[in-house]
C-alpha cells in the first residue's frame, strides 16, 4: 500500500537549505577575522551551529527513500525505474554545475576563455569530477549518487532479513566508525568526506525513521503531551555537543591549539548532526502546524527549491566576495552578514523562475514541481 505524502518534510529541507548558506556565507568571515576581534565568537557560532546541514539532507535521504520504496517490491523494473529516475534527476544537474564551477574557477585563475573552456577536457578535472571535488559543495550530491547506487542492494537485504531494519541504526554507526578507523589507520584517503561511508549513521539512522515513520510521529510532533525526558534529553545533548563543537573550533582558532585525536571532533559532530537532524523534523511539524500561513507556504516553497539553492548559491558568493569593503569595521559586518541574504534571496528567485517558466531547468536544477497557474 502506497504511504501518504509527508507535508512537513518541505519545511525541513527549508531549514536545512538556510543551515547550508549560513556555513557558506559566514566561513571566509570565520577563516579571515582576527580571533581577538570581539565578533569572532559570534561568527564561529553561526558557522559552527549549522553544521548539521549536510547530514541532516542525508538523514532526510534516507528517510524519504525508505519511506517510499520499503513496502515495494524489488522487482527488476522498479530497481530499473529507479536508477533511470533517480540518477538522472541528480546526475546530470552534477555534471552541469561540476563543468559551470570548473570552467568558472579556471577562467579566475587565467583570465582566458578558451583556458577555461580547454579545462573541462582535462584529466584532472575528469578526476575531480569522479570524486565530487570540481567544486566545493559538490561532495554531496557525489554522496548521494553513491547511496542510491547502494540503496535497492541495502532494501533487498532488508526484505530477506527483515529483523535488520529494527538495528539500522547502531549498524549505521559502526559501519561509519570502521570506516574512519580504517581510514585513519591504513588507508588515509584524504577525500574522506566525498565517500558515503562516512555519512552512513545519518542515512541509515533516517532509514530507520522512515521505515517505522507511523510509530516515530508520536515522538516527532512537539505537543505538551509528547514532550517527555527523552526529548528533553535529546534537546540538551544538541545544545552540550554544539556547544562543545564551538568550544573545540574556537580553541583551536582563538590559541592556536590543535588536538592531536582528530576523533574528538568526529565524534562531537556526529552528536551534534544526528540530533539537530531529528530536533529538525520535530520543530518542522511544529511550524507546519502552527506558523501562520503565508509564512509555512514561503518555508515550503523553499524547500522544494533547496536542491537548486543547494547548486546555485555558491555561484552568487562567489560574485558578492568581490564587493570590496575597504577597511570599514561596520560596513565588513554588513557586508558579512550580507552575503547570506543576498545568495538565499537571488537564488530563490532563479530557480523559482527557472522552475516555473524553462522546460529543460531539471538539467540544472533538477526536477522542480513549481508550474504556472492556469
């Protein structure tokens, strides 16, 4: 039997697409910014607070993916199906911003167009594109590829074995810690975090949701009648490990410091990640049900855009980085802060027009269900 559609989950990826642009918008201030000056601290917690972003998206991966396709049958059509649908709705918009933000980056770094247009045909570039890294937040949509290669293999298994899906959670966290230890340990791939192995206690964690999603809501909605210690519980572990991760990044800016168990900060971020993914869904049911209106239905057109914010965000920073403040303490504040709502509002505004009125936007965007009235 084919499962309800989710509502609330268009305010989530709202939510998690604004955490995204923060860490983008405040990460060359916290690179840059002097650590005495006094508004050090209060870009670091920006920066350091919505570092869930891109775990949460994975976290919601798997529970959308599981929550579709754990009750179907996996029948060679439907995995078929699902491969032409899937990869093509992310792959080709990959390719396409891996080749725009490549052929970008080098026409920068020489000044010549035909330099930049020659680069796309190298092999370092057929390089960087096999392992996300033509730009710097292409990583995750590399990620993604990977998990839905994996994922009719993974609910296969499930359906053969299905007292698995009952333990997804601790397999997805060990999974991902003998990955870092091997990592670590022996083969210290330095791209790390381009492998999905290292995001599998998020994904399999939303899988988890998503499989046993009618007996979870009752925990997700934040009413006087569900608020128990075990919400209690996961809102202080939140804010202890945040609060730890700005400590640690902090130490570590502010004196120079550096701590030589690098699983330290692993550990407090996958703490941090997994709770405000869950904390996430419930302040989203919240907003749904309560928020007025206008203010949910801007929340979740911004969640069906995410994906082409997601892609095209980085593009607008890197044409607002070269406004040049001079030495104006205010005016590089303003210009600081600036920057996240320059990039949310102008690449809202794109991929809404390009969603509504380009037929072939899905190339660069992806599917985006936003048609003209009648």
């Amino acid at each position: 039997m084919k499962r309800g559609h989710i509502h609330e989950l268009n305010v989530t990826r709202a939510l998690a697409i604004i955490a995204v642009l923060l860490i983008h918008s405040t990460s060359s201030t916290v690179t840059n910014l002097d650590s005495d000056s006094n508004f050090f601290l209060f870009y670091v917690v920006l920066n350091i607070a919505s570092k869930f972003a891109v775990p949460a998206f994975i976290f919601l991966s798997g529970l959308v993916l599981f929550y579709n396709y754990m009750n179907k049958a996996m029948t060679k059509e439907t995995i078929l199906t699902f491969y032409r649908k899937r990869l093509a709705q992310i792959a080709v918009p990959y390719l396409f911003f891996s080749v725009f933000y490549y052929m970008i980056t080098s026409y920068m770094i020489s000044g010549s167009a035909k330099t930049a247009i020659m680069s796309i045909f190298t092999i370092e570039f057929l390089n960087r594109l096999l392992i996300g890294k033509a730009y710097t937040h292409l990583y995750f949509i590399f990620i993604m590829i990977q998990f839905y290669i994996m994922l009719p293999f993974i609910l296969i298994l499930l359906k053969k074995v299905p007292r698995l899906s009952r333990h997804l959670i601790w397999i997805g966290f060990v999974i991902q810690w003998i990955f870092i230890y091997v990592n670590a340990t022996y083969w210290q791939y330095p791209y790390k975090g381009s492998i999905s192995l290292s995001y599998m206690f998020f994904f399999l964690t939303g899988a988890f949701i998503g499989i046993y999603y009618e007996k979870c809501i009752q925990f997700l909605k934040l009413t006087k009648q569900s608020i128990h210690m075990w919400v209690i519980g996961l809102w202080g572990l939140w804010i202890a490990a945040t609060a730890y991760n700005i400590y640690l990044y902090y130490y570590v800016f502010a004196d120079q410091i550096y701590l030589t168990n690098s699983k330290i900060y692993e550990l407090v971020w996958e703490i941090q990640s997994i709770t405000a993914s869950i904390i996430l869904l419930q302040v989203s049911y919240w907003i749904y049900h309560t928020w007025n209106k206008r203010m949910v239905h801007s929340l979740d057109m911004l969640g069906i855009l995410s994906f082409g914010v997601f892609l095209f965000h980085p593009f607008l920073l890197l044409i607002y980085r070269k406004i040049d403040v001079g030495g104006n303490i205010l005016m590089f504040h303003v210009w600081s802060l600036g920057g996240f709502v320059f990039s949310l509002v102008v690449s809202w505004i794109v991929v809404y027009i390009a969603g509504r009125y380009f037929k072939y936007h899905w190339i660069a965007f992806g599917p985006i269900p936003v048609k003209p009235k009648k």
